[in-house]
C-alpha cells in the first residue's frame, strides 16, 4: 500500500474515533480538516499535497491542466446554529480555487462546494466584515451563493 492510500486508511479510522469522540462528550475532536480533507479525495478524487503545502491543500487534473484546490470545511450537526463560518482563506497564497467540505453529525461529508479564485477573492474583499476581510473566513452560506455543488451531484 502506498502512503497516500495508508494515510487515507488512517483518517478513515480516526473519523470512526471523532464520531464516538463527539458522541461521548458533545464535542468534536479537532481533526475536521484533516476528514474534510479525505473526504474531497474519496469523493472527488483530488490528490492530497503533503504537509504544509503553502497556498493549497490539494491538486486534480481538469482536462489536462492541473488545478490547485485549498479545502476548507465545516462539521455540522444537527441543530447547529446558522451563520457559520469557514477557517481562514488565504488569498496571499497561490491556488485556483477552494472547495467548501460540510460534514454531518456522522462525519460525512453531505456537500462539497466549489468556488473559482475570483469569486472568493472579491467576496473576501467586500468591505464591512472584520472577519471576512481580515482573517478570510466566509460564512457557509455566502459560499453556497458564489460556488457551485459538486457533491452530491447537482
């Protein structure tokens, strides 16, 4: 087995951890990114860059140019509270667009969105958000409004 199907293996393990984790104490684990991360590789089939890869989490070939993807996700369980935001996105840093993971109670991904460099450089850049535009984070649902689904299938 090749390390990126053994790394694969290993998160598909600790995801059966984080929901016992959340079930026993009501919290997550703190490994959302790296499920959410897994997640856009098994279901989309990106290839994961290593550790501290500047700029972007992931790589695919779209028509034989390949595009760098940033993935950012989001664990909600039910009853969660709606406004929530993404983790930081860099726009500093080098890639062709981000993909938004959102997890459910079970730690499965039921949508994977998808937003262009563009889109989310200028919904980064509106003014008027101490969050928005100093740490790049975005709330899911303005996301949704300047992404497109790419799981399920639309």
């Amino acid at each position: 087995m090749n390390k990126n199907a053994e790394a694969l293996a290993l998160l598909a393990q600790a995801k059966t951890i984080a929901q016992q984790y959340y079930a026993l104490t009501g919290k997550p684990l703190g490994i959302t990114g790296e499920v959410c991360e897994y997640e856009s590789a098994r279901l989309l089939d990106v290839t994961l860059t290593p550790a501290r890869q500047a700029g972007y989490d992931a790589t695919e070939n779209a028509n034989g140019k390949i595009r760098t993807l940033q993935i950012k996700g989001r664990y909600l369980p039910q009853g969660c509270t709606p406004g929530q935001r993404l983790g930081g996105i860099r726009q500093d840093k080098e890639f062709d667009a981000v993909l938004m993971v959102l997890l459910d109670a079970d730690f499965n991904a039921s949508e994977i969105w998808e937003a262009e460099r563009e889109a989310v450089v200028s919904a980064l850049n509106v003014p008027g958000s101490k969050a928005r535009n100093e740490r790049g984070a975005l709330t899911v649902s303005k996301f949704k409004a300047i992404g497109q689904r790419r799981y399920p299938k639309p």
